[in-house]
C-alpha cells in the first residue's frame, strides 16, 4: 500500500471509528442512564448491534491495514463506509418523513377516556386527523424505578375498543422502545405521571419507514445474489481444475447479469407492481461496484 494511500485509509477509519463510538456511547449512556428512557431510536437494540458490528470493522479494518493484498481489509473497509451512510441515511428519511404527535392517556378506571381518533398538529394548526378503526383506551399502567429514581421499566396495556359495540377488541402491551401498531400508525410510549395513572405517547406515521426497510431487505438480496454467483462461478472453476483465466471468467460471467433485461421483464411481467422494477435498478447500480472491485482483486491475482 502506497504512502499516500496507507494515510489516507488509516485516517478515514479512524473518523469512522470516533463517530461509531461516539454514537455507541451515547446509545449505551441513554439507554442504562435512563435519561432518555423512551427514545425510540438511541434505545433500540437493533441499532446497538449495528453500532457494535462498525466498531469491529473498524479495528479491523486499522490491524489488517498493514497487510498489503488481503481481501478481508479491503471488504471491511468499504463495508464500514457503506454502512455508515446506510444508518444515516435511514435515520434521515425516517425522521424527515412522515407525521409525529404527542397524547396523554389516562386510565379508564381513573377517569379516562377513549380516544377514537389521532390528531397531528403543526405550528398550533391542525394537519391531519386520522380516525381510527377502534377507539383507544389506557387499560393499565406498571412502572420500575432505580434507587436513584431514575425510570427503569415502563409499560402500558391499551385496550382497543369496537366503536358501536363498545366491547373489547383486543388488548396491546406497550413497553420503551417496543411500540405498536394501530391502523398504519405506530405508538411509543414517552413517559408516566407521578401518580402513575397517566402516559404519554408519542403517535408517528411513518411511510418513510416502509421505504428504508424494503430498500434494505432489497440491497442485501441484491448484493447477496450478486456474491454468490461470483462465488460460484469461481469455485465451480476450481472444482474442474480450469486455469485462472477461465476461472476468473466464469465467476464474472456468472456474477454479472443483465440488469436491463431483468428491470424490463419484471415491468412487462407486472404491470401493475411498479416496485418490481426496483430490484433490477439497484442490481444495475450494485454490479458496477462490486464489478469493479472484483476486476481490481483479479488484477493483482495472476
């Protein structure tokens, strides 16, 4: 590795690994600490394991710098880029995206009342008010406290009530950084009063979420498809003792598809599905990448 090149990589990682343990810091700090104890995004579990997995590829990527040629460096150096404005952008288009409201409910057998309707409101004017199917209601509160008497356990059983026949429906238990789902909308549990017998909840509707996760299921079949046939194919060559050259065909042969060809026939296949197109578009983009690193990989390999 060059010198200029050698700098350039170990400085790039280590910007990326102050900014993961900054992140996993404060996700460690809000999530024990308490001081965020409903905070949706910075207490979510799945959000520390991705936070945990860039650190690692992080030191990896710094110890194995020095070993000139290894294809592990090289992966876990764009992989930790990658990912790192992957979490970004997804943390973007699901805060930009979509509607957020907060509500009070009290409990029934407190004097509560259903609330058969979500209302988000925007610089003190009504935007939007979204009826729901069954009327809500606050059936029950628990609350756990540390010596200290910072929070440390909420939880919230709401009770979904037919709105002609005034019965049950079905009972939903709500816990920090576990919500729920009504009628498309997603409901977080915020906080507790004092005398426990009120919660706030903070009411998002999300449709920016739905894109993030598809689009993430979508690029890793995408990429996922994409490796494998270049693992195939080499393998394959390997397994019937072909030269390198023709084992370095095959696996870009196999690895590499038309991507046109399959966004056109998903479109003509499924007219009326629009997003089956997709897939193909983000292969067409993904292949060029991959293709590239793999050609450069192939080149120092002779």
């Amino acid at each position: 590795m060059k010198g200029f090149d050698k700098t350039f990589y170990l400085v790039s990682c280590a910007i990326m690994g102050v900014i993961t343990a900054a992140a996993l810091f404060l996700t460690l700090y809000l999530g024990f600490s308490g001081t965020v104890p409903a905070d949706s995004v910075w207490g979510n579990p799945v959000v520390l394991i991705l936070l945990i997995a860039m650190g690692a590829l992080t030191v990896l990527c710094i110890c194995l710098s020095a070993v000139v040629g290894k294809l592990l460096y090289k992966i876990g150096f764009y992989v930790l880029h990658c990912g790192l404005v992957v979490l970004i952008v997804g943390f973007v288009l699901t805060n930009l995206t979509g509607m957020k409201c907060y509500g009070d409910l009290t409990k029934l057998d407190q004097g509560g009342s259903l609330a058969p309707s979500v209302e988000f409101i925007e610089d003190g004017a009504l935007k939007q008010r979204v009826e729901l199917t069954h009327s809500v209601g606050l059936k029950s509160l628990k609350t756990e406290y540390y010596e200290s008497g910072q929070p440390k356990h909420y939880e919230a059983v709401l009770t979904l009530v037919d709105r002609t026949s005034r019965q049950e429906v079905k009972t939903l238990t709500v816990t920090v950084n576990n919500p729920v789902r009504i009628d498309g909308l997603k409901f977080y549990l915020m906080n507790v009063s004092e005398d426990g017998n009120t919660a706030t909840f903070l009411v998002k509707d999300n449709p920016g979420e739905y894109v993030v996760i598809v689009g993430a299921v979508v690029l890793i079949i995408v990429i996922l498809h994409n490796l494998l046939g270049y693992a195939t194919g080499y393998l394959l060559g390997t397994l019937l003792k072909l030269p390198l050259s023709k084992r370095k065909a095959l696996s870009v042969e196999i690895g590499m598809q038309n991507s046109g060809l399959a966004t056109s026939l998903a479109g003509t296949a499924f007219p009326n599905l629009a997003m089956a197109t997709v897939p193909g578009a983000v292969f067409s983009v993904w292949h060029n990448i991959s293709g590239a690193v793999l050609a450069n990989l192939f080149v120092h390999r002779s």
